[in-house]
C-alpha cells in the first residue's frame, strides 16, 4: 500500500468521526497535534519525513476519534455561554468527569484548590523519584495563562488551581514538566526527552492543556 493510500485511509478514518485532517510543516521542534471542533491540526519540523508525519499522525486517530466528542461539547458550551453574556458557567468538572452538583465561580476556585491539595502531595512523592529531581516548595496559584512554573533557584513550583477540571494524568504532566526544569532551566531538545523518558506518553495530556488558554513554564 501506497504512502498517499495510507494517507488517504487515515483521512477516511478521521472523515467518519466527523474530523478533517490539517497538516503543515512548520519551524518546530517537535510533531505537535491540536484537536479543535471537526479539526486536528498536526504541524512538524521541516526535516520530519513523509513516512515519520504518517506514523505519527497514525498512531494519533484513536485518540482524536475518542476525544472529539467532549471538544464538541466544550466548544458548544462555549457557544452557549457567549450568545446569553448573563448565563454563568456553574458546572464543575472535576478530574475531566462532570459532576452532579454546580458552583458559582468563587466556589469552584475553592474547591478546586481543596482538592489539588489534596492529591499533590502524592503526585510529587510519586514522581519525583522518578524524574529525580525534588521541590523544596509546593504552591497553589489561580493562574489564567500557566498551567505550572518554575523557580529552579528557589525550587518552588506553582500548580494552577483549574487542573483539577481536566483527567488527572494532566496535573501528573504539569508536575512532571516543572520538576525536569530542575534539571534543565529552558525548553531544550534535552528538556523533552528528560520529559519523554519519565513519561513516555506524556504528549496526549499536553495536547489536552495546549488546546486551552494556559501555557507551561
């Protein structure tokens, strides 16, 4: 079977769930994915052949299959909130499950910071063996543009109090991604396979934090 075939089956594959496929080469490091409504964008380094582009992209269909519907009902809530201004999001999402009761926003921020708290401590004892490297300090911030930061001076990391609302390996990543900065201070090749080695799958919840507003120091 030819590439262009391969190709060409993966896009039907896409097309049955309702999703075009997007692909561009662009000045990156790495092959990153975004699922949007109906969309998954793949952009790639210039250098990354057409048979690595397809293997990648291959391995990320069922992936896109089974998350599309919840970016379909994020993006219509988001729709529904911005044709009625008046109309609050009261809903909580607590570890990517929806939950029975709702909250105002000041509560969800309570709640949420409740329940990191909770479960941090765990997590870095968890993984800092791991990632070998260890905080002196753990923090709790309402971030809205960063998902988690680095003080590799102080080794202070700050966790944004909204993880709670997305699955938990998610957070796992963001602590992950903040204790390699221990090791290393910027975003090099070095960083990533520091990330990739301690958790080789960390790039599906990436992709799930990159999709919304915050960034990762």
């Amino acid at each position: 079977m030819s590439l262009d075939t391969n190709l060409d089956t993966v896009r039907q594959r896409l097309a049955q769930a309702g999703i075009e496929l997007h692909i561009s080469q662009k000045r990156v490091k790495n092959i990153n994915f975004r699922l949007k409504p109906h969309t998954l964008m793949v952009s790639a380094p210039m250098h990354v052949s057409a048979s690595q582009m397809l293997h990648a992209v291959a391995k990320r269909v069922p992936w896109a299959i089974a998350n599309h519907p919840q970016v379909l009902e994020q993006y219509k809530r988001r729709q529904s909130r911005s044709s009625d201004p008046s109309a609050a999001d009261n809903s909580v999402l607590l570890w990517g499950t929806e939950q029975s009761f709702t909250l105002s926003p000041d509560e969800k921020i309570t709640y949420y910071r409740q329940q990191l708290s909770e479960v941090a401590p765990a997590l870095f004892e968890k993984w800092q063996p791991i990632v070998g490297a260890y905080a002196n300090e753990i923090r709790l911030k309402k971030m809205h543009t960063r998902w988690g930061s680095c003080n590799t001076r102080a080794k202070r990391i700050w966790l944004s109090v909204y993880l709670p609302a997305y699955p938990i390996e998610c957070t796992e990543y963001v602590i992950v991604h903040e204790l390699c900065h221990l090791h290393h201070a910027n975003h090099s090749r070095a960083f990533w396979q520091t990330v990739a080695t301690a958790m080789p799958d960390y790039q599906q919840w990436h992709n799930i934090l990159a999709g919304k507003t915050g960034q990762l120091d």
